[in-house]
C-alpha cells in the first residue's frame, strides 16, 4: 500500500473514531515521510477528536514547526487554539486568535471561539464586539439580513459612543 492510501486510511480509521489504530499508521509513515507537518497534524485530530488535548497540544506544536500548506497551517493554528482554551491556558489561546484573525481574516469560523476565550478571560466587551460583528457580516438568517444595515449603523454609533466615553473617563481626575 502506498504512503498516500496509508493516509487516507489512516484518515478514515480517525473518522470512525479508532484512534489508536489511525495513530499507529500515522507513527509509521513518519519514519519514511518527508512531509511531516500534515502527519503531525493528523496524529493531533485523533488525539483531539479523543479528548486528549495534552497530547494533542504537543503534535499541533510539532505540525506547526514542519512544512504545511496555507489551509493546513490555519487547521494547525486553530487547533492549537481552541486546544489551549480547552486545558485554561486562555491567555496563550487568545493569541492565537488574534494571530489567525490577522492570517486569515476570511475565516469567520474563528470569531465564535475567540469570542468563548474572550468572556473567559472577563472581556466581554471584546467578546460583544466580535459576536456583533460576525451577526452584521454575516447574518444567520434571512430576517436579520432585513435589518443588517440597521444593526451595521446602531452598532457603529455604539462604538463611537463607548470611545467617546472610555475618553472622557480616563481624562477625569
């Protein structure tokens, strides 16, 4: 069988949730492969997908110091994120979704987990602005869409407000 039927396989034992048995072929074809960050990667998901961050964390780790596409690398990054917030360390998570957001500023898929983080670490008000600018640019359901422009401008002038105000505060004695 060839390195690239070895993946898959490994890929679709992932899948149906046989961990060990993925891993093991994915430990395997690091020993001959040259690309090693997509198996670093891989052997991450399984650990992830178990629900064994810590190790998970580690492979993330490993992918992100080897050679990976564009998208493997945002899957890596992102991984490492969502991984650190699970085990608390949402500090060191944050920064990775900034990091992913000024990446990849196109993958709105990150703004729900930075905004979890945020609320974690008591910022709540980083966190309303991330929500709310995800619902305005992206509007869950065709009635909101009726009312984008509406929210896109109440929300700006919230903006401007809380600015206005976080300014005069700071200049009070």
């Amino acid at each position: 069988m060839s390195d690239a039927h070895l993946l898959s396989y490994a890929i679709a034992l992932r899948k149906n949730k046989k961990y060990d048995q993925s891993r093991m072929r994915l430990f395997s074809l690091l020993k001959s492969s040259k690309d090693k960050g997509p198996l670093y990667l891989h052997i991450a998901w399984s650990y992830d997908n178990q629900g064994r961050e810590e190790q998970a964390l580690k492979y993330y780790q490993q992918a992100l110091g080897e050679t990976l596409g564009v998208e493997e690398e945002f899957e890596a990054i992102f991984g490492l994120a969502c991984t650190a917030r699970c085990l608390g360390r949402q500090a060191e998570a944050i920064g990775y979704f900034e990091l992913l957001l000024q990446r990849y500023p196109t993958h709105n898929e990150v703004v729900p987990f930075y905004a979890l983080c945020a609320m974690e670490l008591q910022e709540t008000s980083l966190a309303n602005r991330l929500l709310m600018e995800l619902v305005i640019s992206h509007p869950p359901t065709e009635a909101i869409v009726a009312y984008q422009a509406t929210l896109a401008n109440y929300w700006q002038e919230l903006h401007v407000a809380t600015k206005q105000s976080e300014a005069n505060n700071s200049s009070q004695p």
